[in-house]
C-alpha cells in the first residue's frame, strides 16, 4: 500500500536488470538516486578507456547476482590487485568493478552498458580526469603484459 502512495512522489531510488551480452551472467541493483538524477562516472583512465566503462556504484547489499552470476565472472587484476575487472568468460562483454574492499563498505562499480534497456544518450554523465587524478596516475594501457616472462607484470 505504502508502494502506491509513494508512486505520485519522486522516487529515491531505482532497480535495474543487467547482464553480459550473451545471458550467460546477469544481475538486479538498486541504485539511489535512481538513472535519470544518477550522475554516472565518465572516467578516461587507461581502464575505463579500454574496458568501456561508465560507472554507477551500488553497495553489493543492494546487487543480487542471478544464477550464481559473479561465481560466472572471469576476474582482470592489475596494479594494485585488490580490485576484480569483471567480465563474461563466454562472451566478452566487460561488466565492471568489484572493489572488494577497497572503500569502507562493499561496492561494485557497474558499467551503465551493461544494463538492459537504457539509453545512454539520456543519461547524466559526470567527467573524471582519472588518467591524472587516479593513482598511479600514468596510462597503464599496453604495459602490463610482460612479453619475456609471457605473463603479467
Ligand atoms: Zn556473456
């Protein structure tokens, strides 16, 4: 009853389903405010860049994974190793950030791509100098790979 009542009024909050592009993982978040007032981060670090992502951030008590989806994940680490880049082992498609815990509480850093019916043009976007500001601060891209021990650095 409180759910009619409240639908009249702005809403706080928004759920949104997501996935990879093939369905072989997909997730629910809520995300406050919800997309429409969300200013998502439209970062140019060397990761961002690369991955494609454009990030909102839930709390992981606000994602619930569908069919054991973040066990599906196959999981990137680089430079500080504490963080997953997140993608689909089947398909490709890059997911996201799980930070772990790498802020206080436990969040993900989900890329708006990956969520099913958006419109990105609609979308509010919130510019972050990451290739200067995000330590260590330097383009990682096409360093990491160590071409002699044929590993990562
Ligand atoms: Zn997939």
């Amino acid at each position: 009853m409180s759910t009619d009542a409240a639908t009249s009024e702005k809403k706080e909050s928004g759920t949104y389903e997501g996935g990879c592009h093939c369905g072989y993982i997909k997730f629910a978040m809520t995300l406050s405010p919800p997309l429409p007032e969300y200013k998502v981060l439209n970062c140019n670090c060397s990761a961002c860049s690369h991955l494609g992502y454009l990030l909102v951030y839930p709390k992981a008590t606000d994602v619930v994974w569908h069919n054991n989806g973040r066990e599906r994940c196959s999981n990137y680490v680089f430079n500080s190793k504490k963080k997953d880049q997140m993608f689909c082992p089947k398909c490709g498609s890059s997911l996201g950030i799980d930070f772990h815990d790498f802020f206080k509480d436990h969040v993900y850093g989900f890329s708006v791509r990956t969520l099913y019916g958006i419109n990105l043009d609609e979308l509010n976007y919130k510019k972050l100098d990451g290739v200067k500001l995000v330590q260590p601060a330097e383009d990682l891209s096409g360093h990491i790979w160590d071409e002699e021990k044929q590993e990562m650095k």
